[in-house]
C-alpha cells in the first residue's frame, strides 16, 4: 500500500540560481469574450466533496431554517438517505467551480436562468461541474459583449444533480495576453444538458414527519399574490471574503482588495460579495416564512443582481406568491409546487422597504426605464423560484 | 428508493401577477409578555445535528483547551463513546433552537439558573429543546414583564442531556400585531424535567489517559478562595454575527446592524455580541487553568451577563474557587467537585481588572446597589459553575 | 457503559467565601529565554484530530487549488486512501500545538528550516507534537537570546509525520514569575527525529487521475530560472484571530487586542497575523500555477516572514524555479522534482511588486545589509519548497 523513499536532503538554492527577469510568466484565467467559442466545453478542475459538517455550516452561515438541511434525524425521517445540501450550497459550488474558465474575467454576472435540480446531494458526494458555452454576442469594438452559457454539476455517478443557464458580461481581449489555455484534447466532453429533464426525488414515507418545522408555511398557506415580509436582516460581514472560495470561487473582485480597489467604476472599492452568496442569504431569511416545510427546490429563472452588495452591508428579503398548484400525480397527495418572487433589499428592512417602494419593488429593475420609472437603489436582487411544499394534510 | 417526476417547466410569472399591497403578512417569532401562558410547553423547531467537526470547530473557536472536546483519542482514553461536544455547544444549542419562541422578542436575558449537563452528546448525536413557561410577573402597565422558563436538551433516544432554568425581559405586546402561532396541538408535550436528576457518565478506565493537560489543573490544585487570573484575552471580532445563527439562534440584535441600530438605549447600535457566545469564551479562555483535566461540566447558576458586548471588545477571565469537595462513591477514588465562581470582563486584562476592582469584582452586581457599591463598567460577567476534575493520583 | 450518578443540588457560593486577594495566581505560559534547556523534550498537550471538514476547511480557507485536499474521489484515484490533510495544515497544527511551551513568550519567529513531510494524515488521525531544545543563544543581559528547537508531529501510530526545525527569539525573565512549569516527570520522553529521514508515500496507480487539475503545472513546465507571477491576491480579514487557535496556536498577539496594544515596538497595535497562516495563504495563492499537480510537498527551509501582517493587509506571492530534477528510482517515471523559492509581498499585486523591485525581491531580506541594499518593506515572506509533481506523460 506504501513505499517508503529516501530523497537527497534539500538544499539551500537561491543565492546559486541567477534572478533571470525574462523568464517571467503571469498566468491568469476566466475568458476574454473572443475565447468563448459557442459550442466549446469546459471541464472546471478540482471538484468538491461535500461533506455534512460543510453542509450544515452552509445552511448555517446563510439562515436555512429547513431541517432538512440541519437535522440528519428529520431528514431522514422524510425519505431522504441522510442530511441534504441545501440548494443553495450546491448551486454555488456549482457555480464557484466554473468561475476558473467562465467568469474569472467576467465584468458582471447578468442573470440566472432556467436553473433545475434533479438529484439531493449527500454527504461524501463529489460533484464536478462543466459548462458548454451556447452564444457569444458582440456589442462593437471596445465594448464588452455578452455571453450565454449552460452549467452542469454532475456527481460521481455521473448523474446530474443541477443545470442552470446564465448571461455574463465579458470585455474583449484588446492587447491583453491570453489566458491560460484549456489543455489540449481530442475529444469533446459529453454535456448531457435536457431541456426537459427529470428530477430524482425520494419516495416519500406514508408518514412524514412532524414538530420540527414552522406551523405556517405549508402549501395551504400560500395564496397567489400574498406578499411575506420576512422579519429579520442579516448584516454582511468581511466574512464574504472567506466564503467565496469556501465554495471554490476564484474570482479576485471578491476577496482581493488590491484588486477591487484598482477597478474603474461601480465596482471599485472593497471586495464586492460574491453574488450567489447574497442570494443565499435572502433565502435563508426567508426560510423560516416560506420553505420549511418544503421538501424540494425545483429551481429557479430571471435571477439578477440589480446591485452589488460590500461588507457592511445587511440585506432582508420579501417574498410574493406567484403561483400555487397541485404537485402531479401520486405526489399531489401530499405536495404542491408553490412559485415565488423573491426580492432582496439592503440597508433597509423588509418592510420598511414595501412602505417606501410599493409595488415598484415587484417589478424588474430591467424593464422599469422602459415604464419610465427609476430604479430602485435599495433593491439587490430579484428571482424566480419554485419549491414543492408539503400540505399540511 | 427514489421516483422520477417530470414538472412542467418554469415560466417567467412576475409580471403576469398583479401586485396587491392588501395581500401583505409580516410574520414575526418571540413571544410578547402577554402570550406567555405558565404551564405552556414550546417545541421548538429545527432541531441540530452535531457533527465532530462542527463540534471541534465550535471548542477552537471558543479557545477550548480540554482535550476532550478536541482529541478523539483522549476522549475514548477517558471512556467516553468518542469526541465529545463542549458543554459550551451544547448549552448554546439548546438556548439557541428555543429563541424563535423563548426570547426573539426579550429585551434582555437576565440571568441562568440550576443548569445541569446529564449526559453527553456525541457525533450523529440529534438535539431538540424543549421550553416550559413556570411564571410571568407583569410589572405594570408600559412596562416589560420577567418570564421565567425551564429549557430541556433531548437527544434522539429521547435523553435528557441538559436542562436550566431561565429569566428573560420582555415587553408587552401594546398595539402590535400578535406573533405567529404555535401550531394547534391537541396534546401537551410531556416535559420531563427532573429536580433531583441523575447524571449519565462512562465507566471511566483503571488508567487514564496521560501527557496531554496541563500540569496545574487537577483537583488537588484548588483551595477554597484561589483566586486564578487568566492570562489571555481575546478580542471578539465581527464573526459573532455568524457564529449567533451557527448555534440556531435566531435573535436579530446579534446579527441586523438596521435592527440594532433601530434600537434605542444601550442595545442601540452595533449587533451585540449573543451572552451564549460571551459565557464560551470567557470558559475557554479560563479552561487551561482550570477545567483541563475536567471530565464533567457538572452544570451552573447565578449566571448574569452584566455589560453587552460587541465586535472589537476583548473579553478576558477570573476564576475563584469557592469549594472543592470529594466526588461521591467511587468517584471520589478518582475525581474531586470543584465550584468556580467565574468573572469576564471587557477592554482591560484580567490581571489589571483585578488590580483596579479588587474584591468589588466578585461581588455580584445586582447586590451592589443595597451595599453602596458601584457596578463595574468593565465587568461583564458573572456566574457559579461546578465540574467534576482529575484527581493528580 | 456508564453509571448514573446523583450529585447533590448546587447552591449559590460566592457570597459566603470571602475574597482573598492574598491568594491570588497568575499562571502563564511560554518559556523565558533562561527556561529553556539544551537537551528537554517538551510533550505538547493536547494533541490534534484531524477531521475531514476541518481538512478541506482549511484548503479552502487558504485557497488550495490542489485536489487531493479538496475532492475525496480525486485523493482515491491518485493511491491515497482518502482526502489528505495539506501539508500546510499539518504544518500549521504541528506548530501551533507548542506554542504553549515553545513560544508563547517568544518576541519573533526567525526562521524555518528542515521541514520533512514523512507520512500523509488523514481522517480521523489525532496528531501530538514533540519539541526538543537543541540550542540556547545568549546575546548578553537584557538583550533576548536565540533558542533553535526542533519539533515533531506524531500519529496515534507513534509515526512520525512532520519534522521541522526552527530559530525564536525570546526574551530573558528578569524579575517576572516563572511560567507554569512542565509536569515532573521521571522518563525523558523519546524523541525520534532522523536527519535522512524516509518518506511514505502510496503505491501509485498505473493510471493516475486526470481532467480535475490545469494543464500548465506538471513537472515539464517548469525550468531552472522560471519566475511564476500568481495572479489573485487575498485580502486578510479579521477572521485571522479565530484561525489561530483553530489551528491550536495559543500566543495572544495574533488573538488579543489588549496584549497586542500593549507591546512597544513593532509588534504593537492590531493583533499580527500568525505567520503560519500568511505561509499558507501565499502556498494557497500561489498553489493554481505550480502546485495542483504536486503529489507530494517534499518540505521546506530557510523560511522567514520579513514583515508582519495584519487584518486589512492584502498579501500576492511569486514563485520561482530554483531546481527541477528527476524523482528516483521508478518514481521518476511518473514523476519530478520542482524546487521553488516562494516569495510574499503585501499591498501591492505581485506583478507591480516585482515591476517595481526586480531581481531585488528574490534576494533574502536578511543578506541586503552586506549588500549594501535595503530591505523591501513590502516583502512579507520567503521560503524554499520542494515538491513532487506529476509529469505531463
């Protein structure tokens, strides 16, 4: 199982090897909008084992109030096979480990679309993520186009757990140096994307189980057009700066401040938070109002930052009710597929946010200078997102 | 073991959803005095798994210098299952899961009572709490209320593991809306609080495990009226935001710099660090002098956060030893009682706190004003504790 | 198992004992300069078990690109059995275990040398560390001496897995009390170091893993002279405090505001960052460009943090060739040998520090003076490592 080597003592070797400054190389990494060739395949390196304690520190350090996520007991009492990762956590590693080849140069993220989880994640799991990037658009010389691109994250089974599409904005190369390049392959890795795919989910026992969760958050209690304004904030801390690549996000913008101070414009300053973060965080605050007694997330679409968020500040959340209907089949019995609009605020709390905002708060942030409105400073994010809720039977 | 289901795709609805301001709710969690009912039992939600590494993680971050909450080995040395969670975690954790309904709405904790550990919890263990309301005072209309509760630790097999008494402040519910329900339930809970209970520990081995504590805390070093200063402190950083919901708490104050800051009065301001928090470090930072060769943190009492702390503060402790007696039975071959009265204090080491207060530092602050005495800025807190400790041999 | 046990009900104390400020201790830890004896072997107490999330906690803490610390499948594929702790965080706990007794009193860290890697650490491996005093410098009274010692980790299979080396300065006791001293003991615990020690390594697979790790870091990509300038750099936050006794460090000036303000000189002010840690975050750093192919991290020597850090400081490394040889034996079929010089600098981005200093920053700080060359504030770091890398094949 072993061997047991000998190698030579090391050596002091500095002072004998001369300085040569023409044997310098800076590798860098992300895209330049001319690198994404549509049809193109990454494969994103590392991968990530889950791990429970990693697992319930996530759904911890963003506010989960689903025991799912928190209780091994409960969550096994539903039908699952041991602890869930939370979605969230599985989107954001997802995400985070593409960041080497598909945003690591990008400009802004500009939103998430048709996003579907299709398998729970356990503990000792490993996922690996790919990306096959689907359009390049190009606004004209010297200025930043925008690329459309597909992630999986597959598990070590080879079955995927998560596919989600996303818009990002890249700057052109220019005189810049190229990345590092993908290595060199003669096949084009599998990308096993269905549009219409099916999702894995336990057999629920005939008995669910009940004391742990919320007595006013079952599928019942969602009506179309109710507005929750979930309680508490959360205030951000430098914390976010670990946490990017807690989940192996290696952008710089977010825990490098050399780097985020030398930035023109908006995001010049201190590290912007890692936007899969904030969206954490906003579900976590909502948690305990609208999905602890959910047993799935379905997924979610028209995801956007509509602003950065740094250390400092504290984010609270609202929720609408878009839709509320019967889970197919069998599963109807027992579930319903509620679909919500959740809205980030910062600075503000939740209500007052609604008091101030009205309705404005509810409408995107994109299609408010068409309705000649302003847009709305407080507001940080905005999304679709579905869940299958128990009934409360 | 699992099924397969197709759901309809998701489609973009926001703007197909008419917004409806008279369809709003604000739930919101605590308990305002009036709904306190004596003789009520809560079950709180969620419940928490402890994992080994969260459990280390939480004995690190506190500054636990007790092999036994950090070295599995020495743990079964000792003849317990394995790695065992602090005593710290645990208290934290069953607080922390009764918030939602004990205290999200107090206005202050005003003391711990009678806690006793009754047996330990180990890895996979799975805690829920348990609250039983014993007694409400009004005092007057405008005025906040003292609610006296009984919390209960229970682990899978249905175990007490810990139980305390405590007192919080909280205020009226005047002409704010009620908070959200507890579910209707036919049957009370049972609530198996003992007075007079017995305390679960291993069979301790012939032999105990050697060579990893210190030299200077065993039982024969403690005399009545020892008084030790130790000597680190340690300054409380911003992380306490994170670390307040990581043990299940769910009390904005700690975490919501709008809510805080919304505050008026000395809670104004900045998130004040969570007392649970502030009772581990000042343990930890007190444990290499004194409860390194501790094998049960038999419970504490007259417990009194007397300052509020927040990020930056650097908190540091005293010990005094107010008894040491010989453990009962068989015990007592091996293992000596030791009652410690334990001080923090803030922003000044312990040493010069004790140069500058003298014995004014263990008096309690609740009794100085009948002596005359002034309270102690710089004094945050208090408490009586008694552990169970290695005899030299 | 275990025995059930009634202690008597605990009652309030304190105000019944008097204080006795007659009776106070102050028990504190470290060795002064005169404490230190040729020769003695310190047992370090309590020892260390590593646990997986806290293993790929810390990779990701210090931003590791290397799988084999990250993806448990990865580890498998390559012969390990099972996630393997980096060698920075078995370095970092081996050193901070002795701190109390090496340390804890020491003014400077002054240099590493010798560092061994012997054996990989795994799951649930619990690792204690041995120091012995090899050498005491005086440097006349009232100046601090030199002590050079050498430490040890140990398994829970008495195997060695680290060795080291390293120089502290430390200040005589003059009139101060005596630190706590070591336990007496009749036995001089063994102390197993060996200069020309053997390396376990695994059997590895015929087949070694592939498509998880970039394809511009295996053993033929690096020459002699090689200058390697890592893009990212890492803003250091205030969550440096909690990692130093996550780590099992116990010195106050990385943790307690109180002590550190009350230094004179340049240590004085915001608590400084353990070195350990600045070593893994620039190892992190730097780990995308030359070491996520490593297999193996050989040691390293003539390690000196040139310049302290604190929160706020945001610190970019740069690596550069210094040897690149063949592995012996049949190793050497799958594998080579990469020496590198590792250089740290703060607050500024690699590549401006090395447009602005040149071949100056390769240059150890402490041979500038006979060079007639001033010292590079902005350089925090340098060290020689040896790794083991996979060739391309």
């Amino acid at each position: 199982m072993s061997q047991a080597i000998r190698f030579q003592a090391q050596a002091e070797l500095a002072e004998k090897v001369t300085v040569d400054l023409e044997k310098v190389r800076y590798p860098h990494y992300g895209r330049y909008l001319e690198e994404f060739v549509p049809g193109q395949v990454f494969v994103h390196p590392r991968g990530f084992t889950f791990l429970a304690a990693q697992m319930e520190g996530f759904a911890r350090t963003y506010l989960q109030c689903n025991p799912l996520y928190l209780n091994e007991q409960y969550a096994r009492a539903m039908g699952f096979l041991g602890l869930v990762a939370s979605p969230q956590m599985v989107f954001n590693v997802v995400l985070s480990l593409g960041v080497q080849n598909d945003s690591e140069k990008a400009m802004a993220n500009l939103g998430y679309y048709d996003a579907q989880y299709l398998r729970p994640v356990y503990a000792l799991d490993t996922i690996r993520s790919l990306t096959k990037v689907i359009d390049r658009k190009e606004r004209g010389a010297g200025k930043p186009g925008i690329v459309t691109i597909r992630t999986l994250g597959i598990n070590q089974n080879d079955e995927v757990v998560l596919q989600y599409q996303r818009k990002i904005m890249v700057g052109g190369q220019g005189d810049r140096p190229s990345t590092t390049p993908l290595p060199p392959s003669a096949l084009m890795p599998a990308f096993p994307w269905v549009d219409d795919a099916e999702v894995f989910l336990p057999d629920f026992p005939a008995q669910l189980a009940s004391g742990l969760t919320g007595p006013n958050s079952y599928f019942e209690d969602f009506s179309v057009g109710d507005i929750i304004v979930h309680s508490n904030g959360r205030t951000i801390t430098d914390e976010h700066l670990s946490l990017t690549y807690a989940v192996g996000n290696t952008h710089p913008l977010h825990f490098d401040r050399v780097f985020s101070s030398g930035l023109s414009g908006k995001m010049s300053g201190d590290p912007i938070v890692y936007g899969g973060l904030v969206f954490a965080w906003l579900e976590g605050l909502a948690s305990r109002d609208v999905s602890e007694n959910s047993v799935w997330e379905l997924g979610f679409t028209e995801g956007y930052h509509t602003q950065p968020a740094i250390a400092g500040d504290t984010v609270a959340a609202l929720s609408r009710v878009l839709a509320a209907e019967e889970a197919p089949g069998e599963l109807g019995k027992k579930f319903g597929i509620v679909s919500f609009q959740l809205i980030g605020v910062k600075n503000i709390s939740a209500a007052n946010a609604l008091a101030k905002h009205g309705e404005d708060l509810f409408i995107k942030e994109n299609d408010k200078k068409d309705m000649g409105k302003e847009k709305i400073d407080e507001k940080i994010f905005e999304i679709e997102r579905r869940l299958l809720i128990r009934k409360r039977g």
